[in-house]
C-alpha cells in the first residue's frame, strides 16, 4: 500500500484509517494544541507515514501505566478511545522529531491492521452525548469558580489570566479539557476525563477533580501556615531567652545553670514514675528562666530537689508480728496502760 494511501476514510461505515501515535505521558483532547518530542522508531514512522497523506492527520491514544517503561508498545499497552489529530508543525532533529498537534475529534479504535513499521488502526468518531442541563450547567460553574480560587500562576500572551481565558470559552466540554491541561492532570485522570460519555459526565468528572485538587491544596496550606507560626513561634522564643540572658548577664543576676544541669542528669537517670518525671522536667524549665534572687527560684529549687531525693523505686519488706510491734511500743512508750 502506497504510503500516500495509509489515511482513508470509508463513507459507508465512517471508519477511517490511520498511522497510531502513542504518548507515554499525556493525553491528546479535542480543541487542544500539544507540543511533544517524539524519539521511538514506531512514531517517528507513523509521523512520517501522517505526513505522506493530504491531510497529514494520525490517530492520537495515550500508553496504559503498566506500560509505560517500555521502549516499543503494542496494541494491548494502549488505550483503546483516543483523538483523531493532525500535525500543525514539525521539526526534526538528529535523534527525534518535535511537533504540535491539533485535536481535532475524539475517536474508538476499531482493530489494528498493521504493526510494522508503525501500528496502523482504524477507527470510528467517538461523538459526546449532549446532555446538558441546568445540573450540568450549575457543575461547569462551580467548577470554574474553583479553578480561579486556586490561582494557579499561568499567564496568557496577551496578559490576560487563564482562568479568564477559559471562562470565555463557551463550549463547556472545552472548557474542561482546557482545565485539565493546565492543572497537569495524570495519565489515567485525563483519559477518564476523554472516555466519558456525555457532557454532564465530563462536567462530573471535572468537578471532582477540581475539588479533590482544591481540598489538597487547602490542607497543603494549612500544614505549611502550621510549620511557619511553629517556626516563629521558636524563634521568637530564642530571641527573648537571648535578651534576657544578656539582661541578666549586665545585672550580674545570672542562674546557676550548673545546679540545674545536675538535676537534668539525675532526671534522666530514670527512676521517677511517669506524673513525677513530667512535673520536675516542667519545674526545671521554669527554674531556668528566674533568677537566684527570685523568690519563687528558692521554691521551686527546694521542691525540684525534694522531688530527686525520694526513694520512689525503693521498697521494704513488711513485718506483721504484732509480738514484735508490741515489743517496740514498750520500749518507746513505757508504763502504759492497754
């Protein structure tokens, strides 16, 4: 079959035959203009077997996960819903070639009729139910309030914000498609998104996305507002004990850190129950931060202190002879009467 030949489309049955480009890490939608780089022997002659027809179009489909580490796909590593594309600009280069394509339609693989020296397959149009209806309406626009909510550093030639830009595209299946590129969905997200199957189920789609990104988005900025006020929180900590050090250090009242280290180590030799432990480690913390001449240092020093000494894991046996107790309590209390 002549090269010029590979494109044909059947008007009976509206199939149409094309070379199949396969992306490891996007997905081509409709309405969307896609810069990639092509370095496989298979795209490169399916790109060179494209530009060979008159239309200079080629089926688009995007590599299933499992298989995207391999060097040369088959029809089963492929998704089977794609987009009918043509190449609008091309450049080629010693080990690859570079070009933008322009979707064009969503289309299903039928069968794949050749595998050498590119995958060959046709395929029908693959058309969207138009099921729009106020629910669908009210979805897109939540959805775009969304997307301008998560202010998303993208700026158009013109100045212009994307989120404006999309706003102004009336067709709402575009509109999602336009989201779904800017905000980086993965591989599998965006082909769900091109496999549904009707206009409400891509507003669904999208508005799920979208919320889930969002919700993400507000706990990412939670936890980083938490790390930050705990982060200043610490420093303006260190700040004040350096200042009143340095008060300190001028007024010539300054703690006698020794006696307080030698009590951090009897603290961490263990021995104190987990309550006691807990109360002479706050004390010590608060006795580091008065002054000897302080009142309340002389408190809690002496408490602190009394605390350490207590026999807390020591134990004696106990003796019940009441001989023996009687005994005693003459001796200490003699001429009693019982």
């Amino acid at each position: 079959m002549e090269e010029n030949n590979m494109v044909e489309a059947n008007a009976e049955s509206n199939s149409w035959k094309a070379p199949v480009l396969s992306l490891n890490d996007a997905v081509l939608f409709p309405e969307i203009l896609l810069p990639i780089a092509i370095f496989s022997q298979k795209g490169k002659e399916a790109i060179n077997a494209a530009l060979a027809g008159p239309e200079k179009t080629l089926i688009v489909v995007s590599v299933r996960i499992f298989a995207k580490e391999k060097i040369e796909v088959n029809e089963d590593d492929l998704y089977q819903v794609g987009t009918k594309a043509i190449i609008s600009h091309m450049a080629r280069y010693e080990d690859g070639i570079s070009l933008s394509l322009s979707g064009i339609e969503r289309i299903k693989i039928n069968k794949y009729e050749s595998h050498v020296p590119y995958l060959l397959a046709q395929s029908t149009p693959y058309p969207l139910l138009d099921d729009s209806d106020p629910e669908s309406e009210a979805l897109n626009r939540e959805t775009l309030k969304k997307f301008e909510e998560m202010k998303l550093n993208v700026q158009t030639e013109n100045g212009i914000s994307i989120s404006e830009l999309i706003k102004n595209v009336p067709d709402p299946v575009h509109q999602s498609y336009l989201m779904a590129v800017v905000m980086g969905l993965a591989v599998d997200k965006s082909q769900v998104l091109l496999e549904a199957k009707s206009t409400k189920e891509v507003c669904k789609i999208m508005h799920d996305y979208i919320s889930y990104e969002d919700n993400v988005q507000m706990l990412r900025d939670r936890i980083s507002k938490q790390v930050a006020d705990e982060l200043g929180k610490e420093q303006k900590e260190y700040v004040l004990r350096r200042q009143l050090s340095e008060i300190q250090k001028e007024l010539g009242d300054v703690t006698d850190k020794g006696t307080i280290r030698e009590m951090e180590d009897q603290l961490l030799k263990g021995g104190l129950p987990e309550k006691a432990h807990d109360e002479v480690k706050k004390q010590l913390k608060r006795l580091s931060q008065l002054t000897e001449m302080s009142p309340e240092y002389q408190v809690i020093d002496s408490y602190v202190k009394s605390l350490l000494e207590l026999p807390w894991n020591k134990k004696t046996e106990d003796n019940l002879d009441l001989n023996r107790a009687e005994t005693i309590l003459d001796e200490d209390h003699y001429d009693l009467k019982k």
